[in-house]
C-alpha cells in the first residue's frame, strides 16, 4: 500500500543552501543529500517508531526559519508499506531508504547485494530475565512494571516541577518537542513522562547517543578478547610524517584526521557520509592526516563508523556481526532497541541507534553499574572507569565515545562544564536534544528524548533540578 505526500516546506534542504541563495534552485548534488536525509529519517520513524510521515514534517522537518516556510511544494514521499519503502524525490532527484527486518532502515545502495542480504537477515530476540520470584525483581528493569510509589526518597515534588519545566513550551515559534522524560534513582524509575503522540513502548533515535552503544559493543568484543585498543588502523594517509592512529585514538576522537563535522554545510565530511556514501568508514578513513595523533580532540562521526568497521573485521561473518546488538539488548532486556547499518552493512554507530526512552536508561544504568547488569557482568572489569577517563586532548569534556564533567587538568572545579554538578557525571548526547546523563554519585540516570532545534532545550536546567530532587529532604504530609 503507497501513501504519496507532498511536503509544502523543506527545512533540511533550504538549511543548506545559504540566505542569498534561497531563490535559486538547489544543485543536484545539494538535492540528492536533501532526498536521501528525508527518505532516510522517515523511513526509521515510520518503520521503527510507529510514528506518522505527518508528525515527521511537523518535527523532524519543520521549517526552522520563515525563508523556509514560504518555499513552493519541492518534495515528494512515497510509503510502501507493503515492501517498506520510502522514496522521496526532488526534482529529478530520488532516494529510497527501506526496512531491513532487525536492522532498521538504510538508503538502498546502488549495489543491491549487501542490502539484499540485509533484509534477509534476522535475529530472535530473547531476552535476558530473571526469575521475578523475588520481590526486586517483579519490577523495572527487569520487568516493565514500574513501581507506583518509589521509595529511594528522592523528592516528588521537587521532580514533578523539573519535569514540568522540561515539557513547558515558551516560544510559540521555537518549540522543543520534548517527547520523553524518564528519572531512574537507585535503580528505579522514579519520574516518567510522554509527550503528545509518544508513549513507553516507542523506539526513538538517539543519534549520536549511538557513540556510546558503540562504547559497549566494543567493550564487549574487548572481553572476548578479539578486540585490540592499541591497533594501528590503516587509513589513505600511511606514509605522512606522522605515526599511525590506534584504535584508541578513534575511540578518543584524537586521530588526527582532518574532518569536518557539520551538519549546516552540504559539503561537509559528516553530511556527505551520512546521505552520499555507502560506505561511511570508507570516507572516515579517506581523510588526510592534519595532525599528530592523540594530540588534539576533533569530534568526528566518522571515527566512530570505522570503529564499527573495524568491529565487523573482528567476526567470522556478517551474521555473526550482526547479531551482536542483540546480544547485549538482551541482556539488559531492551526490547525496542535497533541500531542500523549503511547500505554496505556496517553499522551507523555513529548516529543510528534507536530505543524507548525506558531501553537508553536501561543502558544508562548498565554505565552507573560499572558494566554489571542484575550481577551478571557484560562489560570488562574496569571498562567504565577506563572509558569515563577523560583524554587529555579533550579538557576534560570526553573519554571513549562518551562526554565527560571531568576536571580538566586538575584545574579546579570552575572550568569543568558543570561546575555545579558531580565530577562524576557522563552522558550520552545526540542530536536536536537526545540526552542519557548518568550521574554515578547521586545515583541518577536521567533520559530526555526530543526533537529540539537550534540547541534550544535547557539540559543544565533539568539536570541541576533533578540532582536537587536527588538530594533533598522529602516532605513529610
């Protein structure tokens, strides 16, 4: 069954094209990217989250600017249904991205063998649980029986007006789409909220949320000792003046690679990655050495992609690969989760990990549990610790795919991002406002998910009333 839609407003496309230049039609090149991102992110919302391609073009591509609002019709979509296909087209540029059983969507490479065999393939997903026999363990996350009265003393009051805070609309023209709020104190959810259209069970993008998900699975593959951190990895700069990046160095974004990682420029290395290639390491590794490695912090995606290439060449077989994920959303019993792969069948861990809002806490909480879920250990000894150091490039701001409140240098508490929070804390933060803070002193897991332009949603705000929630001294009735 299709469903045409023609969209009035093309924000992503328009973004790219700069103000003078509005008026004028867009290139090809510029209208392939433009096809390929709408295609590509209603294809997952449709196929993954249950969403509408409607409450797409009002979030995801919305018009941010009023240029963009007065832009004639430009863009068709087609939804097959049946064959799970979107196919959106622009002129006489087309893109069609389309489901892949338990892999999520990907655009459909020129070359259909790699995405064939991706469709084909399927895992059973059987989650890890416990015998809820024992009163601790007939409730989440274990289950997804919530308990309707917490008792970890955190204060209700205090929380309910943080969450309030965090859904409140003040612009009417800058909206923050908070779709969810979910607070985990000492294991168990303690504050939960949906925004309209979304609710418990829907899997929703992390974006580079994913980087983190990608820490875990190559904590996973380090465990099984199939996986070195001090390999050189070999890229199309051999033979510069510099030493070779390690792994490490891609798991630090301090390889020295030359990358640009912005998502305004169609020409940038991040956007071409994402909606040009089918290949996303292959772009990653193409780049030219501009510094020595380990020396200077440049957030890259496309480390993180050649990360998951380099993982692939770890395993005997794709289907081997490919079950990996599940492996560990089993464990943690992450129903929802999904993480995509490019058209060549590598996964995107750098942006494209989808899971409830309950799944990403789940994951969280594995962190703040220093790898150990319901006493089953899934990652290393020392792994969390060893990925929440932070490199010395980074100031404190980032470890092993994974933001950090760090002291940097040992140069006090004002110069750390949060001056007002724990030390400890880290987090996972993903595009248009995707955040999974862990905050191991306090005891917090903090998840808000949400479709938030231009920066616009007030993190610090919502952490720092939690924290104060976490802390305070309940009122007695």
């Amino acid at each position: 069954m299709r469903s045409p839609t023609v969209l009035a407003a093309i924000p992503f496309a328009i973004s790219l094209i700069p103000a003078p230049a509005v008026a004028q039609k867009p290139t090809k090149e510029l209208a392939q990217v433009a096809t390929a991102y709408a295609a590509k992110i209603c294809a997952s919302a449709i196929f993954i989250s249950g969403r509408t391609l409607e409450s797409v073009l009002a979030q995801e591509l919305a018009p941010t600017r009023p240029l963009e609002a007065l832009i004639k019709p430009l863009l068709r979509f087609d939804v097959d249904r049946e064959n799970k296909t979107v196919t959106c087209q622009l002129g006489s540029a087309k893109a069609t991205a389309r489901m892949h059983a338990s892999l999520g969507c990907s655009l459909v490479a020129s070359v259909q063998v790699p995405s064939d065999a991706l469709r084909r393939f399927a895992t059973q997903r059987t989650p890890h649980r416990l015998d809820p026999s024992a009163e601790h363990l007939r409730h989440w996350p274990n289950t997804e029986d919530v308990l309707r009265m917490p008792n970890t003393g955190i204060d209700q009051g205090l929380l309910k007006q943080a969450l309030d805070r965090a859904f409140a609309e003040r612009h009417k023209h800058k909206r923050i789409n908070t779709r969810a709020v979910v607070v985990v104190h000492k294991g168990q959810i303690v504050a939960e909220r949906y925004g309209k259209g979304f609710h418990k069970d829907m899997a929703l993008p992390g974006w580079s949320m994913t980087k983190t998900l990608t820490n875990a699975l190559i904590g996973m593959r380090v465990g099984d000792g199939k996986f070195d951190l001090g390999a050189a990895i070999r890229t199309n700069a051999e033979g510069s003046a510099f030493a070779a990046p390690t792994v490490t160095d891609l798991l630090t974004m301090t390889t020295g690679l030359r990358w640009t990682e912005d998502y305004d420029d169609p020409t940038s290395d991040a956007v071409h990655m994402l909606f040009a290639s089918t290949d996303h390491a292959k772009i990653y590794s193409e780049q030219p050495q501009a510094a020595r490695p380990g020396r200077q912090f440049a957030y890259a995606s496309g480390a993180t992609n050649l990360l998951c290439k380099l993982l692939r060449g770890s395993f005997e077989d794709d289907r081997s690969y490919w079950s990996q994920p599940a492996r560990l959303f089993d464990h943690l019993g992450m129903l929802t989760a999904v993480l995509e792969t490019d058209p060549s069948g590598t996964f995107v861990g750098s942006s494209y990990g989808y899971a409830s809002a309950r799944d990403w806490a789940r994951l969280g909480l594995l962190y703040q549990q220093d790898g150990v879920f319901f006493g089953q250990r899934i990652l290393p000894k020392g792994w969390v610790k060893q990925s929440t150091t932070a490199t010395l490039a980074s100031h404190g701001n980032y470890g092993y795919q994974i933001w950090l409140n760090a002291e940097p240098g040992g140069d006090g508490a004002k110069t750390r991002k949060w001056p007002d929070l724990p030390a400890d804390l880290f987090s996972m933060d993903g595009h248009e406002g995707q955040y999974c803070v862990i905050s191991p002193s306090a005891e917090l897991v903090i998840v808000r998910l949400g479709c938030t332009k231009n920066g616009g949603f007030d993190l610090h705000g919502l952490l720092r009333e939690v924290h104060a929630a976490a802390a305070a001294t309940p009122k007695k009735n």
